[in-house]
C-alpha cells in the first residue's frame, strides 16, 4: 500500500487542533477517480479536486476505534495506530474501491480535515461482501 500524509491534518495534529485520542476520526473508502492519492495540502475533504467517496449500497464513512499513540523505541519512532476498521456488507459502487481516507470529522465535509490516504495494493470490488481494513503492524502513520 502506498499513503499520503495530508499536510493541513498533520498540522492539526501536532499544533493540537486536533487531537488522535479524543477528535472523532472516521476512514472512509474512496473509489478510483480520486485525488486523494496526489494532494497532500487539502484543508477540508470538500477541496480535493476529486474525492470521488465509494458509492456502493450501504456505504459509510466509519468512526475509529481503540486509537493508541505509541512509542516503538526500537525502531526509533511514534507510530499512530486504531483498530482496524469494518465496512459492513456493502454492494458494488460505480467504480472499484481504490483506497481508504482518514480524517478528523467536523460536523461534515467542508470542515472536516483530512489526515491521511491509503492506497490499496489492488483494488477492490465489494460484491456485497464485508470488507475490513487491516491497518500496518507499526500503525496507520509513523513518525521517525
């Protein structure tokens, strides 16, 4: 998987803006047309060019859950991590799931900033399966 740290949402973090244990962070699934992968200094989901969010049948965004800042002393690094995340059963959309967005929600998306896109190593077509997001072993975003 490849990811984009969005710069707005790094900033909020660290100026505390925002804050990993107690803002309400959601993923929600983005579909193949999307910018996300390539823009790195949106403010506000609303100002990507192409968010292109996954259209499919009960699709939503998902709130974060068990989120965790922890250090990794022996890989020298803060790694920011969550459960991972589950998309109930959700039907086809009009394009094939090209990846997952993390942001810090704000009553809806012109206020709500994102933090980071994670791209799938393939992508994916649902067909009304569940489809869990399983975040990397040293978290969603490490800090060195």
């Amino acid at each position: 998987m490849s990811s984009l740290l969005n710069l707005p949402g790094m900033q909020d973090l660290l100026d505390g803006t925002s804050n990993w244990l107690t803002s309400d962070y959601r993923a929600r699934l983005l579909m193949t047309n999307t910018t996300a992968g390539s823009e790195n200094n949106k403010a506000t989901l609303s100002a990507y060019t192409t968010l292109d969010s996954f259209d499919g049948a009960s699709a939503s965004s998902v709130a974060l859950g068990s989120e965790a800042v922890n250090i990794n002393s022996g890989s020298n690094r803060v790694e920011v991590d969550a459960a991972d995340v589950a998309f109930g059963a959700i039907g086809n959309g009009t394009r094939m799931i090209k990846g997952v967005i993390v942001y810090d929600f704000n009553t809806n998306d012109a206020d709500s900033v994102p933090f980071v896109f994670i791209e799938f190593s393939t992508t994916i077509n649902p067909a009304g399966a569940s489809l869990t997001v399983v975040w990397d072993s040293g978290g969603i975003v490490q800090f060195l």
